[in-house]
C-alpha cells in the first residue's frame, strides 16, 4: 500500500469529521465525481458545502479491510466503512462497500472519484 496514497486517504477522513473544508480544498480533485449509497452524483462544490462549517457532523467514520492498488499516477483504495451522524435534523447511520479513485497531480494524490454502496452491518 502506497503510504502517500493512504496518508491522502486518512487526511479526507479527519478533513469530513472535523469539518474542515481549507484541508478538503487541498485534498479533492476540481473535477471529483462522488455517488451516494442512493445513487447521487455530487461534486466537488457540493461536498464543500455540504462537509463545510455547519454542515454534516459525522459522530463516526470508521474503516477496515482497506486495500489499495496503484497504476501509474492513479490509486485506488476499497473497504468498509461504517458512518453515523446528522445533516441537520436528519440523522443517519451507514455501513458501506466504498471505492475511492485518486489521481496523482503535481507529486500530490488527489481524491477523484468516490462510490460507496449500503451493505449489511457486519
């Protein structure tokens, strides 16, 4: 497993716990697709909006069974994730099968593309 390509991971981990968009500006691609267990697109914009100050509050986001691959200057990390928190008022608890593409830019790794289907809690 790449370590830069898992540090990259784990800083878009802390980056939606914590709300800090200045770290998710720095870590997502411009052009990042992203697809919700309910089949939403979403982009770079709305994940800046909607993981800024005031926004989702993640009370957990766990992860296991990672593994990644690397061709060239793209990586890609599976495994599963459990999440639960509220968007405001709505709460909500996820386990997930997720799929992140990143894409290595100007030496640094660049979250691309994220889908994440809903799965049995295990």
């Amino acid at each position: 497993m790449s370590k830069k390509l898992l540090t990259t991971f784990e800083g878009v981990r802390a980056a939606l716990l914590n709300n800090d968009s200045a770290a998710l500006i720095e870590l997502v691609a411009d052009d990042y697709c992203g697809f919700d267990p309910n089949g939403g697109r979403h982009d770079r914009d709305m994940m800046l909006q909607a993981y800024g100050p005031g926004g989702v509050e993640l009370d957990t986001y766990e992860t296991r069974d990672v593994t990644s691959q690397v061709i060239g200057d793209v990586g890609l990390l599976m495994g599963v994730g459990k999440l639960s928190g509220k968007y405001g008022e709505h709460q909500f608890k996820h386990n997930l099968r997720f799929l992140d593409v990143f894409v290595r830019r100007g030496g640094s790794w660049l979250l691309l593309v994220s889908q994440v289907t809903e799965i049995e809690e295990a």
